[in-house]
C-alpha cells in the first residue's frame, strides 16, 4: 500500500520544506493511492487533509481514511465467494486492494494465469488478514474525501487564503476508466460523473493553481515554468516539481557530491573461511544509490529500486543487492536492479557469489514478505559488449541477447529461486571460487 511516484528523495525534499504545510489546511486532487497525504502527513502537521479522486478503489479507501463508510455491493455472481469479507470496515476495503492484483490473471488464459489464480484464491483469507493488519496499524487519516471531479474539489476551497493545493493529474486520457473498468463490473456503486481531464482541462487546473499556493507533479515539462525539483531515477520517468511556496531548488538525477556512509567495507585483508556467516541486512535505498555512485561504472544509469540488501561477512560489508519492478515483468518476478561487489578484496569471483546469494531460496523468503507475494523468479540485465557475462554464468539463465535504441547492447539473465540457504551457497562458492589471490 501507499507505494507510488512519491519516492525517497521527494520525500527528504518535502521533509526540508515542512513549514509550507505545518498548521494550513492541504486540498489533494487526483489521490489516487494517498502518497501525496502520507508524505505530507509523515513530515509535517498541517491544519487539516482534503482529499479527492473518482474511483471505487480511492473513494473506498479515501472514505475509510475520514472515518466513514461508502457503500457497495457485489453485483457479479462469480464473485459471490467475497460475501464473508463485506461487513468489515477494513475486510472490505482489502478485498478491492486485492482484486486490483489478482484481475490481473482473471481471464486465466494461460498456464501461467491459471496458477497465479488458483495461488490468490489459496491464499486470500491469509492475504486479506496481512492487509488489514496493517490497514488498522496505518497512521494517516484524513479530514474529508470528495469523490468527483478535481476541479470541483479546489473551488470549494477557492477562498481559504492559505490553503496549499496539490495535485499530480494522471498525463493519460482515460486513465481510469481503464485501470478501474473491470472492478466497476462487479462491484455497484453510487460512482460520480466527471469530464475527462484532457490536456486543456489539466492546463486550465494548474492556471487555476497557480493563482494560489500550489505544489503540482507532472511527468511532462512545462514551458514558462521552472521546476524546483526534478525527480530523475533512471528506469521510471522523470517527474518534475513545481511551487510557488517552496524556493528551495533541487535536483536528484545523482548524488556525486555526497560522501559514503561510515560502514565496515571489506577491503584487502578480508579473509573468508568455512566459520564465516554470510547474512543480509536491509538498508535504505539512498544508502545503497551513494555506493553505486561510487563503485559503478559511469556508462551505467543509475536507477532506485525498492528494496536494498548490504551482504556482509561477518561484520564486513562485501557486496550489495537491490530489487525492484520493471514494466512488462510477471507479477511473480522481481528485477534485480543492483548485484556487485565491493572492490579491493582479493576474491576475483567474489561478484558471483552476490548473484548466488541472489537468487537462493532465503532470498526468496525476504523478498516474498516484503512484497506479499509467492514471487519464484529474478531477472537481471547485463549490458556488455561480450556474448556471456561470467557472473552470471552457471547461476542465471540467458534469456536473451539485444541491443537498445541507444546502440548498447545487453543480455537478459533470468533464475528460479532455488531451495539454498545463504550458508549452503557460500560454501559452495567457496569450495568453487573461494581460492584468494595471491
């Protein structure tokens, strides 16, 4: 929940700027999943939380957050088995969180639909129960929901001098019938009526905006407007910021000027024996961006995933891991954004041993725990002149070799994850490859 375009390093960027919102009513349009309140909830304490959106999705959720109930009903037969989990408050809600997943794999077309079908009915009762623990845990609450039009949302402050408007509008005509059409199918609902917020109708919103306290997000440059951040990471799109309440620029495409966290980094006289524990603790991705910075080539782009993993030796750090999403990857994937070593040891294999650990089967646990979902699968990509990468040989499968529109070429890499613990794979490494340099 709560995970959407409103990354790490916007948030640190709002944290800096808090007294913008501090004690001043903020009005939200187009909340889609609330990041826009939780960030602005987590940093600081303003007067009061106007939200709005027009789907059954956040009108649900947006109602729940202000502490009131919206109705509706099943109206789909097929769907009669979610009956037990409508009465509720927080049940409910879980069911449409989970069916924004699961529709995904309805039509069960393929073999591969099938069972990530049967995997969610196995599983919902555990998986609705995991949502609504943390549903009832969730901080953020919210003064009122208005579920219409966006534009219909601000007038209704138009007056309130010091409100702050914040709106980042979907660039895609008919976003939301789209994402939302099948839900709207089984489930009734007393839905609003809303015009489409074309380009001329977004242009009109951010003028409107812009004669008040604004913070808008947009995913296009705007032409006569400077932004005061951009938010580039790499693999997602660029989303751009601007304000007329925060003056404080920024911009977040790297972080060369930044210094290394003081952590017990491997160096020379690492030395690695059959009594040594190998084991992964998490770490914030904006740690783990600062080392990429550092031990990654220049001609490789830096991108944030979602999940950071520092491999240590002991108490030394040998290595780091990093897992995210990427468009076109099956629900029950993960893409490993980052698997590299720390330079200067006097292990020449020791990059193989990261990819290991990667894809064996404690890996696999943490990262199903922390997605909620049976993921079975990493992928990687390598981008390299050379027909194999030899990290990646004898532990990932090559899937596929191509060239970008860029003119780099890469290889696809793909593994299962396996039954291994971390010690199992270490050993084995270390048997195989674990010989030092002399």
């Amino acid at each position: 929940m709560f995970v959407g375009a409103i990354n790490e390093e916007v948030r640190r960027f709002l944290a800096a700027n808090a007294n913008v919102f501090n004690g001043v009513p903020v009005v939200v349009g187009c909340s889609g999943n609330f990041t826009s309140e939780s960030t602005i909830a987590a940093v600081a304490q303003p007067a009061a939380i106007h939200s709005n959106d027009v789907s059954l999705y956040s009108s649900a959720l947006g109602a729940w957050l202000s502490g009131k109930r919206m109705e509706y009903a099943i109206v789909n037969a097929e769907y009669e088995w979610l009956r037990p989990f409508m009465d509720d408050p927080e049940e409910r809600l879980a069911v449409l969180m989970l069916l924004l997943d699961m529709l995904e794999f309805e039509k069960r077309n393929n073999a591969h639909a099938v069972r990530m079908w049967e995997l969610y009915k196995k599983d919902f009762v555990s998986m609705i129960h995991t949502t609504v623990v943390k549903l009832r845990s969730l901080p953020l609450r919210i003064s009122d929901y208005y579920a219409g039009d966006v534009m219909e949302h601000f007038e209704r402050f138009a007056n309130v001098k010091e409100a702050v408007f914040c709106c980042y509008a979907p660039t895609y005509s008919g976003g939301y019938e789209r994402m939302y059409k099948r839900l709207d199918k089984i489930f009734a609902w007393d839905a609003p009526t809303y015009p489409l917020l074309d380009d001329a109708r977004r242009a009109d919103l951010l003028n409107w905006m812009r004669e008040r306290n604004f913070l808008w997000y947009d995913d296009r440059e705007i032409e006569g407007l400077t932004p005061i951040m951009e938010q580039n990471s790499g693999l997602r799109r660029t989303v751009w910021l601007y304000s007329n309440v925060m003056q404080k620029s920024a911009l977040f495409s790297g972080m060369k000027e930044s210094h290394l966290p003081r952590w017990p980094i491997a160096m020379g006289a690492l030395n690695l024996s059959n009594e040594t524990e190998i084991w992964l603790k998490q770490i914030k991705t904006s740690d783990l961006m600062l080392f990429k910075e550092a031990y990654l080539g220049k001609n490789i782009a830096p991108a944030s995933g979602m999940w950071a993993f520092a491999v240590m030796a002991d108490v030394s750090v040998i290595g780091f891991l990093e897992f995210g999403y990427k468009a076109m990857t099956a629900r029950d994937h993960v893409y490993m954004m980052a698997d590299f070593c720390v330079p200067g040891t006097r292990y020449a294999r020791l990059s193989k041993l990261i990819v290991a650990l990667a894809c064996c089967g404690d890996m696999a646990r943490i990262l199903r725990r922390l997605k909620e979902y049976p993921v079975r699968t990493v992928r990687t990509t390598a981008f390299t002149e050379r027909p194999v990468s030899m990290k990646y040989r004898g532990v990932m499968t090559l899937e596929k070799r191509g060239e970008g529109a860029d003119g780099k070429k890469f290889l696809n890499y793909a593994a299962d994850f396996n039954d291994k613990t971390w010690r199992e794979v270490y050993l084995e490494w270390l048997k195989k490859h674990g010989s030092p340099k002399q």
